[in-house]
C-alpha cells in the first residue's frame, strides 16, 4: 500500500483518536461535517476522558516537570498526541491558566533556581498544543533560540566543563556529574540546548519562515547532530545557582544516533523524529536517514508498519518526552492496536518531512 492507502486503512481500523488524527493531520479534511463528526468521538473517548480528569493548575517545578502522569508536561504532552489542540474551547479552557501565567512571567528575571527551565518548558509544550502565536510563548522560545546560537553558532566542547576542585560545597550525591562552567548560564540563560527547546523551535512557525530564525534552528540542530555534542550526557551536569547546586539535565540526545535502539529508546526515536522532520539539517543527516531505513524493518506483507508492542510503552509514571506514553486509543480488546498505532506514527513523520 501506497502512503494515501495507508491513510485509508486507518480511517477503516483505527479507533477514534487516531481516526481523527489522520482525517484533520493526514488528510487535512476541510468537510466541516466529516471534522465535527470525528471530534465528538474523540471527545467522547475514554482514554481523552481520563487524561483530562488529570489536569491540575499547580506552577511548583514539581507540578510542571515530573514523571507524574498530572505533571503539565505529560498530560499536556500527551493530550496533544490524543488529538487535542489550540482552538478547540474545552482544551483552551484547560491551558489558559498556563497562557496567562506566562504572559505574566516571561520578562522577569529569574528568582529561583529554574525558572528559565520552567518558562522554557512551558512555552515548548503550549507551542506543542498550537498557541505558536501567543506573544509569550514565542518570546520565551526566541530567547532560547537567541541564546543557544551564541554558542552554537562556533561552539567549544573543551569549554563547556571545569575542574570541580575549584569550587566549595559540592555536595557528595552530586559528585559524579561534572561540572558546568557557569559562563554557560549567566543568570540562567543557559547556553546548552534543552530537549524541550528543539522541540519547541520545531513548532513555531515562525521559525521556518524567517530567514534569520531559520538559520539559527539549523545551526543548532547542526551542532546537536555532531558526534561530540551527542557523546555529552543527557544530563548534562550540575550548575550552580546561588551558593547551591543542581543538576541541568534533558539535554538533546538523539535515540538512534549510534545504533539501532530498542526499547524506550525506540519510543524516544519516533517522537524526535517527528518533531525534528521539517529541519533540513535533520533530514539529510545519517540519523534521519538511518532511522527511517530501521522503521522499514518493521513492514509488514500487507505494508502496514508493526512496532514491538513493549517498544511502544504506556506507563503510570513516566516522561512524556522520554517516549513514556505512547498508546493512543484503548489498547484492551483490540488486536491491531499496535499496528494502526505503528503505521500512524510512520505517516506522521513522514508527512512532517514532506515524504
């Protein structure tokens, strides 16, 4: 089956979520009736209704970044997968507490220790969800942007760690990381680049369509895709803010990088995949290329794609962004599940790509 057969297939096999996913996603239905119709199912799903009895209003680091399944990242993250998006007014409803708080926040200096992290991951998650054109989240995500090129534009490995001896007060559980050299976060402004931050340049438009933006996201996801920047660890190591120190973690590893994953890290593949496909850089890399051969694999005779159901994970706790919450409709009672849910996120990405 060609890619508009597959498409076909779906809207024939899938549930409700992935139905409407590939009408308004794959096919960009404009029939207002055909649109609504796939909606009231959508909403009316149990697995939509139970992850947005799930939402809750709490801007603790903690509330916004944690493996909680309520943590905004993750129920956030995982209800745009399920189909939810700006526009539709339950959903707005929902994010408007986040819109507003980050309206209100976005130029303050940083007070306590994450805050940068916090706005950024905010921002990445809203543009997610399409509010791309609230002034906020773009600022934030500008800044990032902004602030990682100056580093990524010419950047030096050797400087990005100093010898620990010259600082007091490490605390031992924090003595295996390496040190960060704080010229690398002045005020916060830290110069690496987040996970959430590269996902965040995807979805905003207006990244891909100026010129001066454009260039900057590439240089960045040049420099991510080098072998050097992809040995640091995902955690980057501890900062200082203050006399204290934390760790810097989420750093934009690519699952798949040097050799087939499995696993999670198969799951962590397919949504960089997805979200990193309309970069140039990203498309010509041997990471791309690559990893779009190893999905081939997975082909079945009739040429839909067949993942490993446990390669697809949903747990209870979890990152949503490490590829944690994977499962789309109720799984239970549904033989092809994991093959209509395969074969989506295969012709998502390459619609994406432009494929």
């Amino acid at each position: 089956m060609n890619h508009k057969n597959l498409a076909y297939w779906l809207i024939d096999n899938a549930g409700p979520i992935i139905r409407f996913r590939t009408i308004v996603d794959i096919f960009e239905e404009q029939d207002v009736g055909v649109v609504s119709k796939a909606l009231k199912d959508l909403t009316e799903s149990p697995e939509v209704v139970k992850w947005f009895g799930f939402i809750e209003h709490g801007l603790a680091l903690n509330d916004v970044h944690s493996g909680r399944q309520n943590a905004f990242e993750n129920v956030i993250g995982k209800l745009v997968q399920l189909g939810w998006r700006a526009g539709l007014q339950p959903f707005d409803n929902k994010t408007l507490f986040y819109r507003v708080w980050l309206s209100e926040n976005v130029e303050k200096e940083p007070v306590a220790a994450h805050d940068v992290f916090k706005k950024s991951l905010i921002a990445s998650v809203l543009a997610r969800a399409g509010y791309q054109t609230v002034e906020a989240v773009q600022k934030q995500i500008l800044s990032r942007l902004n602030t990682i090129h100056k580093f990524a534009k010419d950047p030096d490995f050797s400087q990005i760690y100093v010898d620990k001896l010259e600082y007091q007060g490490i605390p031992k559980g924090l003595a295996s990381h390496d040190l960060i050299n704080p010229q690398l976060y002045p005020g916060q402004q830290f110069a690496l680049p987040w996970i959430h931050d590269v996902f965040a340049f995807s979805h905003l438009n207006i990244v891909h369509e100026n010129d001066q933006y454009h260039d900057k996201a590439e240089r960045i996801l040049e420099m991510i895709l080098t072998p050097e920047y992809q040995s640091l660890p995902w955690s980057y190591g501890i900062a200082r803010y203050g006399k204290r120190y934390y760790v810097v973690g989420w750093a934009a590893n690519l699952p798949g990088y040097s050799k087939n994953p499995e696993g999670r890290m198969f799951a962590g593949m397919l949504l960089a995949l997805d979200a990193l496909a309309p970069f140039a850089c990203i498309r010509k890399s041997h990471w791309f290329q690559n990893s779009m051969r190893y999905l081939d694999e997975f082909r079945t005779e009739a040429g839909t794609y067949s993942f490993p159901r446990s390669w697809l994970p949903e747990k209870k706790r979890g990152y949503w962004i490490g590829g944690e919450y994977m499962a789309f409709d109720n799984r239970k009672g549904r033989k092809n599940a994991i093959e209509v849910e395969s074969t989506f996120r295969v012709l998502s990405i390459r619609r994406r790509a432009g494929l």
